[in-house]
DNA sequence: ACGGTTAATACG
DNA sequence: TCGTATTAA
C-alpha cells in the first residue's frame, strides 16, 4: 500500500527520463540494420514465437501489443523484425540491457540528484541545477532557448494557435513568471539537454516528464512519445487531473484502483477530490488514505533518492504447463543454473562497485501433483547470503528443499513446479580503509591504499589453509604475472619501510581454516550478527574444488574466492593485488585475536554473534553504524 | 495450463 | 525480521 511523505516546503524541480522502447534500442545499436524498421524483441521464440518484451514504434503503428506473440506480431506486421533476447544456461539473459541502462545513469547522473528507478528509467531532481540557471543564465535572458526545449509540450498552455514552439519558447521565456513556473523552464531546459546527450553519446532517445515532483515527472514522462518531453507547470494540474483516468495513476493500475473504481465510483482522480481525508481512511486506512487525498491534488512528497544502483538481483525462470518441474533432480539442475549467474552477477557487483549482498532468496511457484485442489503458496525461504557459486547452489537447493517441505506439508503426493528464482538482497557498500583491523594491518602511516592489499592463500593446496595476509610477499603467494606488472609501479617504496610492512603485514592469521571474510575485516560488514548462519554469509569459496561439506558447519568451509580488484575497477587506484581472499570471522582462531591489540580484539568481537537474547544495541556500534542504510526522512 | 523477468514497496 | 502481496515496466 502506498504511503504519503511528507513534502518539502520550497518548490523542487523533479524530472522521470524513460527510455523509448529500450529493448529495442538497444538491438537497433547493435544492428543498425534494423533503424527505422518495425521491431520487436522477443524471449524464446520456440512457442508461438516467443513473447514479446518491446516494440518499436513503427511497429505499433500495426497494432503490434507488447501482450503478442512473436506468431501473432507477424500476423499483423509481416514485415516486423523480431530479436531474440540473448540465452544463456537455458534462459533469457538481460546483462546488455543492463549494462546499456548503466550508460544512461552514468550520463543522467551528471546533474543533481539521480535515482535509478528501474533498467530504463531514472528520475532526477533538478532542483539546484535549476536555481542555479536562473540565478546566472535565466531564461527570459537566453537569447536562444535551446532548440530542443522549445519542442517540449507545455500541459495547459494553448496548443491550437499560431507556431508551437514559438509558444514554447515564449513561455519558457516569460519573464512575468511566477518563481516556480521559471525553474521549470530551467528544469525543461536542463533535460532537453540532457535527452540530447543521451542521444549523442548512446544512440538512444528517451522521452522525459517535468514537474514540481515525482508523481507528476512520471505521470507525463509518456505522455508524448517517443523522444519528447512534457512540463507540468503548478497551474496545470487540477485540470490535468480532474479528467484522468485513476487507473493511470501509479500505484492505482491495480487492484486498489477497481477497489476505487468498483466501491467508491471513482473513475477519475477528480471524482476523488470528493472524498475527505477521514472518509479515504476509513475505506483504506491512515496511510492510504491520506496518501489518495494527496495524490488526487497532485501533491507527493516523495523524494529522488541519491542511487544509481539496483537494490537487488535476481533470476528466475517460469516452466508453464507441460514444462514444469517435478521431481528434485530437475529443481536442482535448474536452481544450479540460476545460481550460477546471481553468483556472477553479485560478484561482479562486488568487483565493480565493492557492494556485498547480505540476503539469498528463493521463490517458487508450484501446484500439487494428484489433487487439483488448493492453490497453496509456495513459501519463499530466505538465508544468509553466501559468496561462491557452489555455495549459493548449495544453500538454494536447501532453501528449496525446506519450501517444499512447508508445501507439501504431511501429504506425499506428486509436485510440480512452474516456476524458480533466486534473489540476492540487502546489499551494502564496503566502506573502504575505514576499519581499524585494517589500518592495524597496513600500519597507521602505511601508504598503501585498501586496495594494494594483498591477502592470499597459498595457492598450492599442499600448504594446507592458512592464511597469509600480506603485501605481495612472494615466498608466501606466487604472483600472477599481471601482478608481477603491477609490482614494477611500487617499486618505488621506501625498501625500509616495505620490509617493516611485510613484517607486520605477515603476521598469520593462521588456522583461520580459510573462511573468514576480508571483506568483514576491512568493512565490518554484517549487522546480521545474530544467528550462526549469517556470520557465514560472506564467505567465499575457493576456484578449486568446491567442498561438498553442509553449508552449515563453518569448520568445513575450507575455501576462499577471490574477487579481482583489477578487472574493471577504475577506482583502484594503482591496484597491486589481484585479489581480496574472503574468510569467516567466526572461524578466526580466538589464540590468534589474543595476540592482537585491545582495539582490535574489541572491534573482531563486535563482528562476533553477541549472546542469543542481546539487546540491539550491539547494531550501534560504531562497527555496524557503517551499514545502517542511508536514512530517509 | 503462458507474456516472462526483474524490481520496488508496504504490511503484518 | 521474514514472508507475503501488490504494483510496475
């Protein structure tokens, strides 16, 4: 149910950018072949075709819907072009879309506040970037209003007379505005620049709503598509809203909106404005209530939250009808799959962004075999989130194992299962150098960044599971040859103080049995702190064999993954290790934390599960305070 | 027993 | 907190 947020008092300038069929952009770039052509791209084309995800515009002009088929979109457009969604491991593969809407971010996020809202859209608040223009280059001002403003659509402002952009620009440009209506025209300019250099640098055009807030950029965002832009000047939006329809209000396309439709007789947001406060919460409760009377007077204090970042990810796959699954080792093969590439996935969020994920999920959809009767959930189970793609097959297979269980209940009949997906959530940045074990390692005055540390393990498995933490100490860790190169650049180290930093850096943390986190050791990551499992979660798994051991027994997790801070991590700095070994806090030999500094020792307690019925305080230490997600008001 | 896949949010 | 439900694109 949705909630009303409180709404700041001074005016902001929001903006909803929405890419025009993104999909198919983006198969476009890849084949230009296909510019200009009616288009659609489809995922597994094997039944009827293959199901539609998104439709160029040339396209619609046939009546193609995103709800056809492929066989059906031929039907109606025997001229369309149909791209395949790329499969990889047996299903469809969405990283080059992903990556594409990582371009538009990178470029979007360039002026103020930027929030990734899904793959193709983002919204931005403009709000000093706007105030800013009007201070130094008002519009009334500019001599010539940049050209793709002026083909902004102006919601209320008179459309059947003389030129329109002449109108545009003279509206942008009035310099008998009132102070909201000009940082809109800013706001307006702002984002046709921005359009175009989306355009110029992505080949991709999107489309873009302008307003005082969220609710409203994102209501007009496709208003006029494709390649457009829509404004929505204060004075607009009671005669905006009246006549629409509540069902194209976000939130409201579902069942809360027939509830309004069906049980209130309201079929537009002005048949709304009718109803009190009270009466809203009555049908609805507090929050919605209020909430509903908000909306219905265009006012949504929601704000653009500062993240250019997925919240989580996740696979998944459906098997409809005869393709479902019924037995374990059918799960299992799936499940393995799936994992495989949330594994890939999370990791390379750990590589490139230096993001841990905290939470594993699992989801299915199942109906019981013999009898045709209840069509019973099937829960979804979640754990901590383990690093190491047997791992994660592992503990998903378990969670699957446990749902099933709940499912079935005491029955033994027949299953089947229509659909699986894994997801990992609650991820957190690693804050980098700010730990104390860290700078206990490195040494106070180390000129060393976080990232030139290096932590190894033997790499021949004859030297058993010790782990070295080290600065490139080559009796302890065969470099790889692209460190061999890295180390040239360091050369240039004090040699007095490189030894006195292997020296302290060399320290064993031996019998450490290879599963603790270095991760925990430079971030503290975990506020999760309160069941066996979750001390767990952050480790890794060796490239070599995976143990086949129950994921519960930590002693048993003998190995650690690396993730490699060289590969795509610009941000490195000069980047002297290859790799940051993962290994559990839990299974750090308590003889060796004696030997370290009180502080020290302070800080690895606080990672360490605090008695069962501790107070959650142990979640304000300074340790975990770098995790708490940043607040919102 | 078919639009599939991926996300986000709110509630209890 | 976890698990569910709703919504959306």
């Amino acid at each position: 149910m949705p909630v009303a947020r409180p709404e700041p008092q001074e005016p902001r300038v929001i903006a909803h950018v929405d890419m025009d069929c993104f999909y198919v952009q983006v198969e476009q770039r890849r084949n230009p072949a296909l510019r200009g052509q009616p288009t659609a791209v489809v995922q597994y084309n094997d039944w009827k075709g293959g199901g539609l995800i998104a439709v160029s515009y040339e396209a619609r002009k046939f009546g193609v819907k995103r709800s056809m088929r492929g066989d059906e979109a031929k039907m109606v457009c025997p001229s369309i072009n149909l791209v395949q969604v790329p499969v990889a491991r047996d299903k469809a593969d969405l990283n080059v879309y992903r990556s594409a809407g990582s371009e538009l971010v990178a470029i979007l996020s360039t002026k103020g506040k930027c929030e990734r809202a899904s793959i193709d859209e983002v919204y931005l608040d403009l709000t000093d970037a706007a105030k800013e223009m009007l201070l130094e280059s008002p519009p009334e001002l500019l001599e010539l209003i940049f050209e793709e403003a002026t083909k902004s659509n102006i919601l209320g402002l008179p459309s059947d007379i003389g030129n329109r952009e002449d109108s545009v620009r003279a509206w942008l440009c009035r310099a008998d505005a009132d102070y909201q209506d000009k940082l809109l025209s800013c706001g307006a300019i702002i984002v046709a620049q921005l359009r175009v250099k989306v355009l110029e640098e992505t080949e991709f055009t999107c489309s873009a709503g302008i307003a005082h807030n969220k609710m409203l950029a994102k209501l007009v965002s496709g208003m006029h598509k494709p390649a457009q832009q829509t404004v929505v000047p204060s004075s607009a939006v009671q005669d905006f809203l009246v006549s629409l329809p509540i069902k194209k209000m976000k939130q409201l396309g579902g069942k809360l909106g027939s509830s309004l439709q069906d049980d209130l007789g309201v079929k537009t947001v002005g048949d709304l404005l009718s109803f009190a406060e009270e009466k809203l919460q009555e049908y609805y409760g507090v929050n919605t209530g209020t909430w509903l009377w908000k909306i219905a007077r265009g006012i949504s204090g929601e704000e653009v939250e500062d993240r250019l970042l997925p919240k989580s990810h996740g696979c998944g796959k459906t098997f409809p009808g005869p393709k479902a699954l019924r037995n374990n080792a059918s799960v299992k093969s799936w499940l393995d799959r799936l994992c495989e590439e949330l594994s890939e996935r999370i990791q390379s969020d750990l590589n490139q962004n230096k993001r841990i994920a905290q939470t594993l999920t699992l989801h299915a959809r199942a109906s019981k075999g013999n009898e045709c009767d209840s069509i019973k959930k099937f829960p979804s189970k979640s754990c901590p989130l383990r690093y190491g793609t047997g791992k994660i097959q592992e503990d998903a297979m378990k969670l699957f194992e446990s749902g099933l269980h709940d499912f079935l209940g005491s029955q033994n009949t027949k299953w089947s299962i229509t659909s699986l997906s894994v997801s990992a959530s609650k991820i957190f940045d690693i804050p980098s150098g700010t730990s104390s074990i860290l700078r206990y390692i490195k040494g106070p005055n180390s000129t060393v960044s976080p990232a030139n540390l290096d932590c190894s393990l033997p790499q021949d498995p004859s030297l058993g599971n010790k782990l070295y933490i080290t600065p490139n100490h080559e009796e302890q860790c065969e470099p790889s040859s692209s460190e061999k190169e890295d180390r040239g650049k360091n050369s240039n180290l004090d040699k007095q103080h490189q030894v006195k930093e292997e020296k302290r850096m060399s320290k064993k943390l031996t019998d450490v049995k290879g599963t603790c986190s270095i991760l925990k050791f430079l971030s503290q990551s975990s506020p999760v702190v309160n069941e066996k499992r979750k001390l767990d979660s952050l480790t890794c798994s060796h490239p070599g064999p995976e143990s086949s051991s129950e994921p519960n027994k930590a002693e048993e997790h003998k190995s650690a993954q690396p993730f490699d801070r060289n590969k795509s991590n610009p941000s490195g700095s000069n980047s002297a290790s290859s790799s940051t070994w993962m290994f559990n806090v839990e299974d750090i030999d308590p003889a060796v934390v004696e030997e370290l500094p009180p502080e020290i020792q302070r800080e690895i307690h606080g990672w360490i599960r605090p008695p069962k019925h501790s107070s959650s305080k142990t979640r304000g230490s300074t340790i975990s305070s770098y995790f708490q997600p940043a607040k919102r008001s």
